[in-house]
C-alpha cells in the first residue's frame, strides 16, 4: 500500500474521525488493525494507537477484546415531545419512538428485555401514589441496541394492577408503538407527559458496563411520567445514555 506524508496523532484522528462521519466505515464495523492504519499514514504504530485513544474517549470508536476497534459513532438522536407522536412511534410497525428513530438512521434497532414484579424507588411510588415498600409495580427494563452498539437503558415501573398480567409483563413481545400504545389499549391512554432531565452525570459501574463506555464518559438521565386524562400517572421512564448521543430539543409557546 503507498503511504502518504507522515502524519501526527490528532491528524490521524481527525481523517479517521471524518472517514467515519461520511459512513466509509459504517456504525458497528471493525476498523482496519493498527497496523494497516499506521502504514496508510506513514505513521507509527504508537501514534495511531494515540489516535484510537483519543476517539475512544469521543466515544466515536470503542476495543472489543478478540473483534478489533468497534465504531460506535452514531449522530445525536433529537430528543424532544415530537419523538412521542403516536403516528412516530408506530411508523413502519416500529416498536416506540426508538425504534423509529434508529430506522430512520439506516440502523437495525435492538431490545433486551426483562421484567419483574418490584418495590419502586421512593420517588417513582410516590410519582405513581404507591407505597415504596411493597412489590406493587411491575417494571420493565431495556438495553436499547443500534446495530449492535447500546445506547440506551430503560427501566419503564406501571402500577402493578395495571400492567400485570399483560403483554408488558412479557419479556420478548412486538409492541407496535411502545408501551404507551400497550398501556392505551388496555384502557390508559397518556394524553401528557412530564420529562426531568439531568443533563450530565458520570454512570454508575453497572450502567457503564451495560452501555459498553468508561466509567469517564458522562451520561444522560431522563424521567419521564406519563399521565392520563384523569391526572393519574401510570408509567415513569427513567432512560440513562451516553451524553453524546443525544441531543434534547423542545418548543413550546410563549404568553
């Protein structure tokens, strides 16, 4: 392979980085080894590993012991009341408004789910009008995948009484439209919805190993209560993503 003039690290990153942002290596690809990468540049093997050190820490490219660098770069999904649109979150039979947004990427969207019967936090039963200290709702949680990479963890708690029993109950269901089109159809339709976000925080150790990202990189948290047109809530979200990966827009009138 011809090698071109000698390059620094950031350089290198910084070709590699755009290489990627223009798909010549899709999201969830393996780069080529160091290497190869070092003879295209004219480089050393020590400043190209700089180079996959510092994407790394962008969270554009991660290790995977045994499968080479993963790209794991992905465009910032728009965050905003949009995204719960009923029409959205079934487009195309998706299963929710990450599913959708994820298609729309030209990415193969992915759930691990499990559920149980659970005592909520203190601020979800008291969201809910529950006592803490009982197994009274049922919560659902999800590793969220695009193409392989996760991106997302949801923990989705429902009054017991509602959602026992049902098709949320299940671990492996197609829900078109999500758990706000099951729980409409069970009689609960959500006609508002409250969002708190923490903008930045580092994860915990268990959030930063399901997310695959170092215990540095900052995470996202959004809580997220859906409420029906009696005022009663009966659904709090807690979603927690890497930073970068999501970007929260919202518009609202002005008196």
């Amino acid at each position: 392979m011809q090698q071109s003039q000698r390059y620094g690290f950031r350089e290198i990153a910084a070709k590699i980085r755009q290489e990627i942002q223009d798909r010549q290596y899709p999201t969830g690809s393996v780069l080529p080894p160091e290497p190869e990468l070092a003879e295209r540049y004219g480089a050393s093997r020590s400043l190209v590993n700089r180079a996959m050190q510092m994407l790394a820490a962008e969270g554009i490219v991660r290790p995977r012991q045994g499968r080479g660098t993963i790209v794991t770069w992905l465009p910032p999904m728009l965050h905003s009341p949009a995204r719960y649109d009923r029409t959205t979150r079934e487009n195309n039979g998706a299963r929710g408004a990450f599913d959708a947004e994820v298609r729309a990427l030209g990415l193969e969207p992915q759930h691990e789910i499990t559920t149980e019967h659970a005592e909520p936090p203190v601020e979800v039963a008291e969201t809910l009008g529950l006592p803490a200290s009982e197994p009274n709702c049922l919560v659902r949680r999800r590793r969220l995948l695009a193409s392989g990479i996760p991106v997302r963890l949801n923990a989705s708690w429902f009054p017991l009484d509602i959602a026992g029993g049902t098709i949320l109950e299940e671990e492996a269901p197609v829900i078109v439209g999500g758990v706000k089109t099951a729980l409409a159809e069970l009689g609960y339709p959500q006609v508002t919805a409250r969002e708190h976000i923490t903008p930045s925080r580092l994860p915990t150790d268990a959030e930063a190993l399901a997310l695959e990202i170092s215990p540095e990189r900052t995470v996202m948290e959004i809580m997220h209560v859906g409420r029906t047109a009696e005022g009663k809530a009966v659904e709090v979200t807690i979603t927690v993503a890497p930073a970068h990966y999501l970007v929260a827009e919202y518009e609202f009138p002005l008196a």
